[in-house]
C-alpha cells in the first residue's frame, strides 16, 4: 500500500514564476546574475544549461520603428483618400493604423 513513489514533476519553464526561476537559476552551475534577469532570460539561460534547445518563435513584425513608418504611409494614404472624398478607404486606412497602434503597444 505505502509503496507507491511519488514522482515529482517539474512544471514548465513558462508557467513558473520570475521568483521560482530566479532560485532555479541559482542552484544549476553556469548560470550568473540570475537576480538581474527577467523572465524570458532566465528560462533562455537556464534552457542553454540543461540542453534543451528553445522552441522556434512566429515571426512577427519585430520593430516598433517598422510598425511606425507603416502608420506614416497609411496616414498619407488616408489623407488622400479624404482629399479626393472616398470616405470608404479612409475609414479603412484609419482602421488599420489603429490595428498598427495596438500593436506598437504590444511590441513596446
């Protein structure tokens, strides 16, 4: 009855906390200023001690200076559209610049 071993699993990296990967961090050899890492550096940090190698990300569009020169040319576009009276593409150039904000403040 009292023979059952209980395994203890490790959760994921990603669903640990900062504090708990910190103290991970701390006890694996070869990994220094962990208390100066957030928490996407330490799970990279601590991946490269263990070996294991990280997952592939999406590709996104990376910069906020990219995301802003596309607003610049939208607005430009929009402009137009509202000089020449085509209310339909102006609202929808506006709505794509506000999609472009959003995620200007993702990315940030």
């Amino acid at each position: 009855m009292g023979d059952k071993k209980k395994e203890t699993k490790e959760k994921p990296l990603e669903k640990m906390t900062s504090k708990e990967l910190r103290e991970l961090a701390m006890s694996t050899d070869g990994i220094t200023g962990a208390h100066g890492m957030n928490k996407e550096e330490l799970i990279s940090e601590i991946r490269k001690a263990r070996g294991i190698e990280e997952p592939a990300r999406k590709k996104t569009d990376t910069g906020v200076r990219e995301l802003k020169k596309k607003i610049r040319e939208l607005k430009a576009k929009r402009e137009s559209a509202q000089a020449s009276q085509d209310e339909r593409m102006a609202g929808i150039y506006r709505k794509r610049m506000i999609r472009l904000k959003k995620k200007t403040r993702r990315v940030a």
